[in-house]
C-alpha cells in the first residue's frame, strides 16, 4: 500500500492509484525573444547566433496549432524582452492538482541566472489564474515540468533529477500535491531533463529512451508502465523524440521523423501530429518543453 505521500520505489502499481483529470489545456510562449546566446545543455553547443528567427516563428505556430487540433486549450504568456529561454514553458513552475482537486504551482529555482527572471512572470500568470502558489523551502535546484512529471490520469508524479533538479524537492512535491513520487535519476549530460528522455503517453504507455536512466529507474517504468516503446538512440538524440506531447484521445504531437518511433505509436493505436521544430531543438528543447499542461 501506499502510504500518505511518500517518495517510493518500487513497490506501487497503477490499480491502487487515485485517478487525476487529464490537463485540458495548455500555457504556450511565443518566440519573440527566443535565441542561442549561451551554452545550458549539449544540444546548444556551436549553436550561438544560428537560430532562424523568422522560422522559429513560423515553427511555433504550427506547434500551438497542433496543441488546438488536440482539443487543448491554449493560452498564451507574453514574452518577455531577455527572456531568451521563455518559449520553454514547462520550465520555470510545476503545476497540477492538490489532492483536494485544488490548482496548485509549485515555483522553480532555475539552476542558470539567465532563466530565473522567468519565475516572477509565471508566478503572476498563475496567481491570476486561480491556482495557488507554492514556494520550494530551501535552495535545491527544481525545474518544474521540465523534470517532474504527471502520470496520465493518477495521482503519481514522476521525478526526473540530477542535472536541473535536485533530488530532495520531491518530498516536499509529494507533500504539496499528496501525490507519491517516483524519483528517476538523468545518467547522461545529454539527457539533462526527464522530458527529454520519458514521455508518459497516456496510462498505461510510456515513451522512454533506456540509456538515459538507471537500470533501477528502468525497472520502476515497466513496473509500472505495462506498455513500454524505447525510442533509438538516433531519434532520442537527434529529433528529441521523447520530447513529445501526448494528449487526451491518444493523440501525440511529436517531431516530423521520428519514423521508428511514430511508427509504434501509430501500431499501438496512438494519432500521431508531426510538427517541426529544429530551431528550438537548438536550444534542446521541443514539442513538450514549449508547454505547461494545465489541469
Ligand atoms: N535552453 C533551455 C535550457 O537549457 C531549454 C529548455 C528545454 N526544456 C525542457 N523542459 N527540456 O534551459
């Protein structure tokens, strides 16, 4: 059993799982003042000065047209000038529902300065958004949905760390939103956020792509995924393929492709939208970091 709301590992499958409405929409960013002006991961490395504003532009619209096509609904924070990295919505809050069905943010600590101004305009967005919100006690780095993870449809939280996000904060996650918490750590410097390398598709299915986690990480997904697809390392790396969106209805808004991967998605029965986003991949970032689901 599960007790109140505890970190686990291991010993907790989805039938004794609360269930959790999926999110109905979500919180996009337009790219006006997106860029590669340093390096915060691999993927932005001799990418300075090369992103394609004007395609960025175009790229990001076909992405919130595809979140619409989904059924989401999609609002939209306005950017911000020097807030380079704001596209990347998913980062600086974590949100979700407490277990009284309340709307709660938790707020991020951003590990690089350049991103923490992100965090205020957030907050303001949420708090005049009717959720509550939540100060991480402490210092530890936390870099909202970026690493923690909602499953589909239960109250479980999936808990990526190690690069952005400090093992620690998940007790007080769990705590927040009395909801257990499944720590994964992030082997790899490539892999430096749980969305990039796990994408929970609905629940009972998960995209993953193996060498980014711990083999006792692996062993915690099949337990509790009984469906599994592994991504190849191409598709992982090179189209960050697990960086996926996955939507109500089994519709999954992914990088154009990803043809092993689209592939089983389309043999398990799931819709498969692809989208383009190589000028945001530069920044290692595509289709999930440029959204805050929200319930
Ligand atoms: N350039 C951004 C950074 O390194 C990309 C963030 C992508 N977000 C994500 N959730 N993977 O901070």
């Amino acid at each position: 059993m599960i007790a109140e709301h505890p970190v686990v590992s291991g010993d907790i499958s989805l039938a004794e799982l609360r269930s959790m409405p999926l999110p109905r929409g979500v919180l996009v960013c337009p790219p006006d003042s997106f860029d590669v002006v340093d390096v915060k991961n691999p993927f932005m490395v001799g990418q300075q000065g090369r992103v394609n504003t004007r395609l960025a532009r175009e790229q990001w619209l076909e992405v919130t047209r595809a979140f619409e096509r989904c059924g989401s609904d999609v609002r939209e924070l306005p950017a911000v000038a020097g807030c380079e990295d704001m596209v990347f919505c998913a980062n600086p809050a974590f949100s979700g529902l407490n277990g009284i069905g309340r709307r709660v943010c938790v707020l991020s600590h951003m590990r690089y300065p350049s991103r923490q101004p992100e965090v205020a305009v957030h907050a303001a967005w949420y708090r005049a958004n009717g959720f509550r919100l939540v100060e991480l006690p402490g210092d530890s780095l936390f870099e909202g949905s970026g690493d923690a993870l909602w499953h589909p449809g239960r109250r479980l939280i999936w808990g990526g760390w190690g690069h952005r996000t400090a093992e620690d904060v998940y007790d007080f996650i769990a705590g927040i939103f009395d909801a257990p918490v499944v720590p994964l750590e992030l082997k790899t410097e490539l892999f430096y956020h749980l969305d990039t390398c796990f994408c929970p598709l609905d629940e009972e299915t998960v995209l993953v792509y193996p060498p980014a986690l711990t083999r006792e990480g692996m062993e915690n997904v099949c337990r509790i995924f009984p469906r599994v697809i592994e991504a190849d390392r191409r598709e992982a790396e090179e189209l960050m393929a697990c960086n996926a969106a996955a939507f109500p209805g089994g519709l999954v808004v992914i990088q154009r492709g990803s043809v092993k991967v689209n592939r089983s998605l389309r043999e398990l029965g799931f819709q498969v939208i692809e989208v383009d986003t190589s000028e945001f991949m530069k920044s290692g970032g595509s289709v999930f970091c440029m959204k805050m689901y929200l319930f």
